[in-house]
C-alpha cells in the first residue's frame, strides 16, 4: 500500500471516530512528517553527490596522468579490453544484482568521458 492509499485510510477511520476537522489535521501531520523523512533522503542524496563529484574530479586527475604516460610511450586512448576488464569488475562489486545494469553504464560513461578528456589532452600535446 502506497503512502496516499495509507492517509486515505487513515483520514477515513479518523473521520469516523473523531470528525473532518480531527481526522484533517491528523492528515496533515502524517503529510508533514512524510515531507520531513523526505528531506531527510534528500539530504543524503545530496552527501553522496558530494562525495561522487569530489572522487570524479579526483579520477579526472588521475586520468590525465593516464594520458601523460599514453603520450610518452605512444599508447592509444581507448583500451577496449581494459574497458571490458573493468566494466566486468565493477559489475562484480554490486551487492544488489537489480543494480548492475545502472553500475554497468554508469562506468561506461565515466570511461568515455575520461576518453575525450585524454583525447584532448593528447591532441593539445602533439600541436606543440
């Protein structure tokens, strides 16, 4: 049962126990205390946004180092079985299997975003 379905239920026993006015302001505070718990998640999600960007920026880096070291030895951008290997591992570190799917492309894009940032770097290098 959905939390709406809950209130409606609730709304309704309390109607008949105590009247509209009762029953409404009882309704209202279930909405608040919902709305609460909802910025409460909210908050979270806005901790780990924090995290995630912080540790992207410090993969970025890491990436352009990647690119440094490509450029010295003459090593291409793209990896495909790194980039197998790795899709492969981090699907592997899911504990939840209804999530792999989201981890899978979730890594795809980071992978590709850190290719053009490499591909920029190397292009930017051999113009000099």
């Amino acid at each position: 049962m959905s939390s709406a379905q809950n209130w409606v239920m609730i709304f309704l026993s309390d109607k008949r126990k105590y009247g509209n006015k009762t029953a409404g302001k009882y309704l209202a505070a279930e909405r608040m205390k919902v709305i609460m718990e909802l910025e409460e998640l909210r908050k979270k999600l806005d901790a780990i946004d924090a995290q995630l960007t912080a540790l992207t920026e410090q993969r970025l880096n890491i990436c352009e180092q990647v690119a440094e070291y490509k450029i010295l030895h003459g090593r291409p951008v793209l990896d495909a079985e790194r980039e197998r290997q790795k899709i492969q591992s981090v699907r592997a570190l899911v504990t939840d299997e209804r999530y792999q799917d989201a981890v899978e492309h979730l890594f795809t894009q980071i992978m590709a975003d850190s290719r053009a940032l490499q591909t920029e770097l190397m292009k930017g290098k051999q113009s000099e």
